[in-house]
C-alpha cells in the first residue's frame, strides 16, 4: 500500500455497526503492516472509542459515526466522531473509565475532545514505527 | 453463532457440582452486551449466588463487557455468593491486566479449577 494514504468510513449510529468497524480498521492494520498484535491494539482501540460515543448518546438517538484514518510512514491517526449525537442519561457502571484505559494503553495518545457539543470526538494517534 | 437475534454472542449455560457455569463463545460487546446481562438477571433471578464464567470460548471481549461482569460479580458478593472467571486467552486476559482487573477477580485456568475453588477444596 501507499506510505500515505485515508481511509474514512461512516456509519449508522447503532450498536451492531461497531463490529463492522472493528473488523474493518483490523484488516486495514493488517494490510498497512502491523502485526498481529499491533492489529489487534487498533481494533480494540477503535471499538473502545466508538462504544465510549454510543453510550454517551441518550437512547434512540441517531447520528452518524464516523472513524478516519490518515497514515503516514510514522503513525496512524484515527480520528472517531459521533456526529448529531444527542447526550442521554449516564447508564455507566465504570466502562467509561475503563474504556479510557484501554484506548491510553493500546495507543501511543488517545484524546477526547469536544465531548459537551453534539460531535463528541476521540482522537488515536498509533506509532508505525517498530510494528 | 448468535444467541438469539444475530448478535455474535453465545451463552451456554451448565451445571458443575451443583455450580452454574456460563460459558460464552464470540465477542461481547455494546452490541451483543444486553444478552450476557440477561443471563446474569435470570440466574439470580433462579437464586443462582456463586457462578463461574468460562470465558475460553471469547474472541472479543470490550470494556462493556468488562463492566457487565464487574457489575454481576459485585451483585453475586453482596448476595453471599460470588462469581469466578476461567480465561487462558492472553488477548482476554490483557484488557483485565491493562484495567487493573485481574487483581479483583479470581481468574483460573480451568473449571475444575474454578469449582474447587468456589467449593473451599481449594485455597
């Protein structure tokens, strides 16, 4: 593949879309070198953001999700948006917290940002470099 | 593959020395997490206080269902039971080492294991 390339994908925002984009990111890992590994860190990266968006969205809320991957020689950058998302009632029984630690532990930066606004984002940022 | 209505998540649910055993088999998570949290309910439900969850059967398993079964290890504790995990799978094991988790759960190698051990045969 090319040493610089995106990749972007959107989504309904509903539950079962999120193993779409798991297996999706997983195989574009695979493909832009990462070993099993590696692979394995993105996709649950970007499972753990995405879930983090839907259980911030009140129930039968709509919206879109969208996951965008812009990869250079050094890193990848994901970037995962809830866009028209519509804040519900906390149901967290500590996935929150815990989802954090996942996506800080399996990336080298893991960022939320704008989470008040209805396009709650979470930013990855994972290192090429060494696999 | 799905336990009801296309999710990838399935429950088998068996009886070891007079334990309940779940056993799940595919991925868990926000999608799929309602249906685990539906069999914790019933089993308590049934008056089911110490259980084990055989997690060897998982290919995914998310911070949903982390807090699924945090969530029904904490409600089998303060029934006077409480709730053991069996899980090898070092993908699995990973997300519990990364959260801290392994050090709350009781996590064996094997249910054999898990029933000794919830039984007293075992320290």
């Amino acid at each position: 593949m090319t040493e610089r390339g995106e990749v972007s994908l959107r989504l309904p925002a509903e539950p079962d879309m999120v193993s779409v984009a798991r297996l999706t990111f997983a195989g574009l890992a695979s493909r832009l070198g990462f070993d099993f590994d590696g692979a394995e860190d993105i996709r649950t990266a970007v499972t753990e953001a995405l879930s983090l968006l839907l259980r911030r969205a009140a129930d039968g809320a709509k919206g879109t999700l969208e996951v965008a991957v812009i990869w250079s020689p050094q890193a990848l950058e994901i970037t995962v948006r809830h866009r028209g998302a519509t804040a519900g009632a906390t149901r967290d029984r500590g996935e929150t917290a815990i989802a954090v630690m996942v996506m800080e532990a399996l990336t080298d930066s893991a960022a939320i940002e704008d989470w008040a606004t209805d396009c709650p984002t979470v930013r990855l940022t994972k290192s090429r470099l060494g696999g | 593959m799905a336990s009801g209505d296309g999710h990838s998540l399935r429950v088998n649910i068996s009886v070891v020395d007079g334990l309940v055993v779940l056993s799940l088999f595919g991925e868990v998570d926000i999608a799929s997490v309602p249906i685990l949290q539906e069999h914790f309910q019933r089993q308590f439900a049934e008056g089911s206080q110490r259980m084990i969850v055989d997690l060897e059967g998982l290919d995914y398993l998310d911070s949903t269902g982390l807090g699924c079964v945090t969530a029904a290890r904490r409600q089998a504790r303060e029934a006077g039971g409480d709730l053991l995990l069996v899980c090898t799978r070092q993908r699995v094991l990973r997300l519990f080492n990364i959260t801290g988790l392994d050090q709350v759960f009781v996590i064996c190698r094997s249910v054999a294991e898990a029933t000794a051990r919830l039984q007293g045969n075992e320290p």
